[in-house]
C-alpha cells in the first residue's frame, strides 16, 4: 500500500465507502486473491495478445463502438468495458477480442476499394 498507485485508490475507495482500514485491507486481500487465482487458472503461455487498452485503442481506429465490439463477442459493453480499462482481466477474452478486430480489419479492407499506383 505504500508504493503501488492502483493499491492505494482501492484502499482508498474502500474506506470512501465507509470501511475501516482493516476491512479494507481485507477487502484487498480478497482482491488479490482474485487476480491471483485468475492468472494460476490462465497463465496462457503461448504469448499474449495485446492487453485491454491497446485493444481499445485498435477499436477506436477502426472506428468500431464499443458497443458493436461487444455484440460480435456475445457479452455487453460494460464488461467490455471493464476489461477495455484494465479492471478486468482474462487472457481468453482478449484473444477473442484480438481475433475479432482481426477480422473486421480484414472485411474492411476487402470492402474499401483498391486504389491503383
């Protein structure tokens, strides 16, 4: 709790809400556990794809909404959103979402049309 940033605003939105610093450090204990248990389950060793924002970041230049992105993976935009802001983490579903941008990328450049050299 004294070095981490991200640490620091959860323990601090936790004791915002009205928890005492103990709670709170349980609250965080919990947290913890949580990732952990998500990585030990997950540790997809064959190479990651990229990370939430960078997703993110593919989708607004493709001009997707956050919205569409969602749909094509079968899950609502808030999740997608979640995992868009690093909240949420799943190796899994970033693949997907990589793939999914892949292939959109794909149909748009069929579609536009080929401009001759």
């Amino acid at each position: 709790m004294a070095y981490d940033e991200r640490t620091r605003r959860y323990v601090a939105k936790r004791t915002s809400e009205g928890k005492s610093r103990r709670e709170a450090v349980r609250c965080l204990k919990r947290y913890i556990a949580r990732e952990v248990y998500r990585v030990l389950m997950d540790p997809n060793p064959d190479g990651a794809a990229p990370e939430g924002p960078e997703l993110a970041k593919m989708r607004k230049a493709m001009r997707v909404t956050q919205k569409q992105a969602a749909a094509g993976l079968g899950m609502s935009a808030a999740s997608l959103g979640h995992l868009e802001h690093g909240r949420r983490r799943s190796t899994k579903l970033e693949r997907r979402y990589y793939e999914l941008l892949c292939e959109l990328e794909r149909k748009l450049e069929r579609t536009l049309p080929q401009t001759a050299s």
